[in-house]
C-alpha cells in the first residue's frame, strides 16, 4: 500500500538520498526544503508522484503551511523524516550566541515543530504514523570544533525517546538515525572549516575520517536513506525510542 512520505532537508544529500529511497519503494513523497526552487528541481529525480514544497524549520506557520499541503495534494501524510540541519565549525571558546541559536533552531526546534506538527496530524486522523529524525554521531559522542551541533544533535535524540515514550499508546513510533562521516555538501563544508582550524589540508582531513572507519571508506547518503526505509517500515514495527548508528563502526556504543 503506497503511503505518503514528508522530508525536511530534502533538496540535497542525505534528504534527497532519503526521497529517492521511498519513492523507489512506490511512496509518495513530500519534498520539503527551505528552497523551493531546488527543492522542485530534487522532486524530478524522484520515482512516483512527489511535491515541492517550501518549508522554514524554524517558523512555526511555516512548518504548518508545508504540512497542509501535503495533505491538499495526497490526503494524508504517513511518516515524517525531520531532516533539515545546518553546521558550521569553530573552537568552543570562540562560539557566538549566533552561532549557537543557528545550530538549534534549525537542528533541535527545527525537529520539534516538525515532529510536533506529525504527530498532531497524526493524532487528528487516526494514522499510526511514523518519525524518524536525523541525528547524527555527534550525537552519540561529542565532536570537537563541533561542540554547539553536538549539543543541538543530543537534543534530538533526547527529544526523540521522550517522543516515543508519550505517543506509543497511540501507535506512533520515533526513531533517529545518527550518521556518521557523510558525503555531502555540508560534509565538504566542514572538511574546509576543520582544516584550516588545524593547520591542515582537506586531504588530510578526509583520510582521517576514512582512517576512523572501520568499514574503511567515506559513508554515502544512500547508507543512511536504506536506514531510514527500514525504520519506516513494518520491519522496525517494535523499533521506538532509538538512535540508530550509521557510522560504518565509528561508534558501537
């Protein structure tokens, strides 16, 4: 049975690998991004019927507006992927409030009005529906140079278990993935930042991040949308409350 499948983010890496994933499965997809433009542009190498739309993460009408429409155009929504986040990268002693509140208001409020707004769409049509939020390894273990995004991704997994635990009653279930070194544009971003805060070349960084690897190569964000497929799936129907690794074994824990 198709279902209807909503993701922040979803313009590019991880969002977009995470569209592409349902739509090969048969679903109807719900491309969320705060650029439309590339959002629509994400939605035409998608499979099956999808919709653009615009969402701000951080604006609770926003958030509203996005769902509404989903729902205009398939008539409900089945399982949310709060995927939007941002980062940027300095020693903790040099962060800004700036930098602090941009990292959660996308990252940890940007997941709460997402989740909240699932949930009461849930709640309100009786769909025993599905989040998974996107974490991430520094989640799990904090990450130099990353101290603030560590701290708004531990705030997503903390949220996710109190999530899961209120609405289990209602057949709601919450998971998060935790990615670890992922290919992608925001990847690339960082590996500039983190090389010139060490005195370093990006080449060096990537290599460490492979070195750190036990599966021995950079993850792709096809490796975390297969995750993600699976925790929406009937497979994960006793699954709530996680923090799913996807390191490649960076993190066992």
């Amino acid at each position: 049975m198709s279902r209807t499948i909503m993701i922040t983010g979803a313009a590019g890496g991880i969002g977009l690998a995470i569209a592409r994933a349902f739509g090969d499965l048969g679903d109807k997809v719900v491309l969320a991004d705060i650029d439309r433009n590339a959002a629509k542009l994400a939605a035409g190498t998608v499979s099956g019927p999808t919709l653009a739309v615009e969402i701000d993460v951080r604006n609770p009408a926003s958030v509203e507006a996005a769902f509404a429409a989903g729902v205009e155009k398939f008539g409900q929504i089945d399982v949310v992927c709060a995927n939007a986040g941002v980062s940027n990268m300095k020693r903790a002693v040099d962060l800004t409030v700036e930098d602090w509140n941009f990292n959660f208001d996308v990252n940890a409020k940007g997941v709460f009005l997402t989740n909240q707004a699932a949930v009461r769409h849930f709640l309100a049509h009786g769909i025993a529906g599905v989040i998974v939020n996107t974490a991430s390894l520094a989640a799990k273990v904090g990450a130099p140079l990353l101290a603030h995004y560590s701290a708004s991704k531990f705030a997503v997994l903390g949220w996710t278990q109190a999530l899961a635990r209120e609405h289990a009653k209602d057949g709601i279930r919450v998971n998060a993935v935790c990615p670890g070194f992922v290919k992608t544009g925001m990847q690339e971003r960082e590996i500039a930042w983190e090389a010139e805060l060490l005195g370093t070349t990006p080449e060096q960084v990537l290599k460490s991040y492979v070195d750190q690897t036990p599966l021995g190569r950079i993850e792709t964000a096809e490796d975390v949308a297969d995750v993600v497929t699976f925790l929406a799936s009937n497979g994960a129907r006793f699954m709530t409350g996680q923090g799913v690794n996807v390191t490649g074994g960076v993190y066992m824990g």
